[in-house]
C-alpha cells in the first residue's frame, strides 16, 4: 500500500526506547519488504513476537496442476463445489503458475488458528457474505464486493459473520496499484479509477495481553509450518508505515467509458507480478451512434485470461452464473457468443460486476477442479453448440 497509516500509541522517533505504564520496553517489529528497500510498517508489541514455543510440520493436502493441454478455453461452475470450512480450509484451487494461484473458497466457519503467508500478497475477492478480517494491524470489517489485500506475513485470522465467498488470489510478491494512476509524488491522480478516501484501514482495538499456546499457521512458497507462539499475537498497542491489509470496494471503482468499447486494460484495478487485476463493473455503455456495446472477437496471444462472474447479467456469455469462471487461454480466440453482438446493440448500460485476472505466464489446471467443470465450453461459440443438432 502506498499510502501512510498510523493507529494507536506510538514513540516520536523509530527505534527508540518506548516503555510500557510498568518499565518494560514495548517490543519493535519492523514489517519490510524487498529487504528492506520498498514499503514497511512499524508495530509495538506487549510482549516480543519472537517468542515461539514449538514448531511442527502443517501437513497440507498435495494440490497438483496440470498443463492446459490441449490449450482450451474452459468454464468452471464454483458455485456448485461441496467443499466449506474457514477461510483457509474452505480453498479450492483452479488454477495456478509460479506467479500467482487462484482459488475459490466457501468460507461458513471461523478461523479458530492464525495464518500467514510468508510467499506473498494475497488479494481476497468477496462475493457475498460479510464478517470481519482481524490481524495485528486491527480489525477490518468487509462485506460484499470487498476486495481485502493482505500483505505478504501479516498475522490474520477471517471471522465471518455470514457465509462468505471469496475469490482468492495468491501472489508471488507484492499487489499494488498500477503505477499509470500516480504522480510523480505516488498520490493517485485525477484520472484514476479511485481515490485514497475510498480505501479503508483496520481499527485498531485494546490489545489483547494473553499467555498461553496460540497456533499460527505458515505458508511461504510451498514450505510450512505451525508455530506454537506464546503470546497472543493481537498485542500491538501502536503501528504506523505503508505495509498494512486495506479493503476497497468494488462499488467505489470509477469505470472508464468512452465513445467506442473500451479495452479490458482500462479497467484495471491492481498489479502483481506476472498478473493484473480487472473489475468490470457496472457502468454507460458507448455512446458512438454506431457504437457495438459488446466486446469485439480478440486474442490475447500473451496471456491467459480469468474471469470470475460476480453479479449481474453477463450480455456476451451464455450459460454463466453467479460463481462461474473462465479461462480464455492464450493461443485460442474469443469473444462474444452467437447472437452476442446484434443482441447488445442499442444498450445504454450494463449491471455487471466479474473479476478478471490476466496472467502472462501460462497457467495449469487444478485437478481438483475437474468435478465442476464444463468440459465442452470451448464449444460455446459454435453455430450448433454441444448437445444440439
């Protein structure tokens, strides 16, 4: 995150003594990244967060990926999937390359353990549901549409306060806003989608100056780990910097518009290595008189596309719901399906919400993902679609 926050009680300069009502030192954690060369926070704990009482293994389910091959178009209903629990538990990965996985997860339990992934940003789409997202920063309540980034080793547990679906999105690094919407003093300019009133920071509560056995769990590229702490790790009295878990929502987001279709990359939201956030969200059609509202037949030849369906009516595809996914893979042409076009002419506006994700490396299939799959979607834009004569 690229703006400065500060919450609760703070020393006037870093690095420097700052003692609690009874003698004792607070305890500094300075939260960096890139080595200590891009952005940080500063947190003052009760009690030193190194103190670790046991390590074990966290023995995880293998997830295995396999190539897109023969490279196809694909279609997925997630909504469908069985598959609930927490926040953590409840993801089911689709699809996944060493820059980034994305899963879905039906979350209707809350975390009775803390997380937190070592190996980069995560970026938590919220579909429906709402609750509160607690880490060492403070509590951040989130609701639908939300999108909560979690930065790479941030403490978090999820809380729902009602079944929750999230698109989840694992990064290899850092999630953040594309640099096209900044000045050159990193303040978002005034062509931008978004301002920074719109981004919301947690509160910070009370901490809490508990002693026991309190069980974070690690994720950090493939490696993990349970940690037995022994101090509850929502100790933090003070913290300030740019490195913190912010929600923006997608209701918020200014869409582009213009006199003819615009691309998706007009509508992007976020970038991460190897992949760039989207949100087509509701928004006035083009306004040329001869203007066609739906998005033109094109090939993305260096990515692969995801598009997750939130919401609303979805002009150019049929046979999606709430809760699908797609991929239009890179190599394989698409585009609005039969009758698409002609259909949307003369449409003054749209009420979709999706969530995209362009990828530039080639993603693999989750196997788990096979059960909910359409496995003729690549059929959709033929004249006589799969199952017709």
């Amino acid at each position: 995150m690229a703006f400065y926050a500060t919450a609760g009680s703070l020393p006037p300069k870093r690095h420097t003594q700052f003692r609690r009502p009874d003698g004792a030192l607070y305890a500094e954690e300075l939260i960096s990244t890139k080595g200590f060369e891009s952005v940080y926070s500063l947190a003052y704990h009760l009690h030193a967060p190194t103190a670790t009482l046991d390590v074990k293994p966290w023995e995880r389910p293998l997830v295995r990926f396999l190539p897109n091959d023969p490279i196809k178009n694909r279609h997925w209903f997630t909504g469908r999937g069985s598959e609930r629990g927490d926040a953590i538990d409840a993801r089911v990965p689709l699809v996944g390359n060493d820059d980034i996985i994305i899963s879905v997860a039906h979350a209707d339990a809350p975390m009775d353990y803390f997380y937190r992934n070592a190996g980069g940003d995560e970026c938590l789409f919220v579909q429906s549901g709402g609750g509160v997202l607690e880490s060492t920063f403070g509590v951040l309540p989130y609701r639908e549409h939300d999108y909560l980034v979690i930065p790479m080793g941030t403490t978090y547990r999820v809380i729902p306060a009602a079944p929750t679906t999230f698109v989840v999105c694992e990064s290899s690094g850092s999630i953040t806003i594309p640099k096209k919407f900044r000045n050159e003093f990193g303040q978002l300019a005034e062509h931008a989608p978004y301002y920074e009133r719109d981004f919301r920071v947690p509160v910070l509560p009370d901490p809490i100056d508990a002693r026991g056995e309190f069980e974070v769990r690690i994720n950090a590229r493939g490696r993990a780990a349970i940690y037995t702490l022994e101090y509850h790790p929502f100790d933090v009295v003070g913290w300030d910097g740019y490195c913190y878990p912010y929600a923006f929502n997608a209701d918020e987001y200014a869409p582009v518009t213009g006199k003819l279709h615009q691309p998706p990359s007009s509508h992007q939201i976020f970038d991460a290595p190897g992949a760039a956030f989207i949100v087509f969200a509701p928004r006035l059609f083009d306004y040329h008189p001869l203007a066609i509202p739906a998005p033109y037949n094109h090939s993305s030849v260096d990515c692969d596309e995801i598009i997750y369906y939130a919401s609303g009516n979805f002009m150019s595809r049929r046979g999606i719901e709430t809760g699908s996914v797609t991929l239009h893979a890179a190599g394989a042409p698409h585009g609005p399906q039969p009758g698409a076009v002609e259909a949307a002419i003369g449409k003054t506006a749209t009420d979709e919400l999706a969530f995209a994700v362009d990828c530039f490396r080639p993603l693999r299939i989750a196997e788990l993902a096979a059960p909910i799959e359409d496995p003729l979607y690549y059929r959709s834009w033929a004249s006589t679609p799969a199952g017709r004569s």
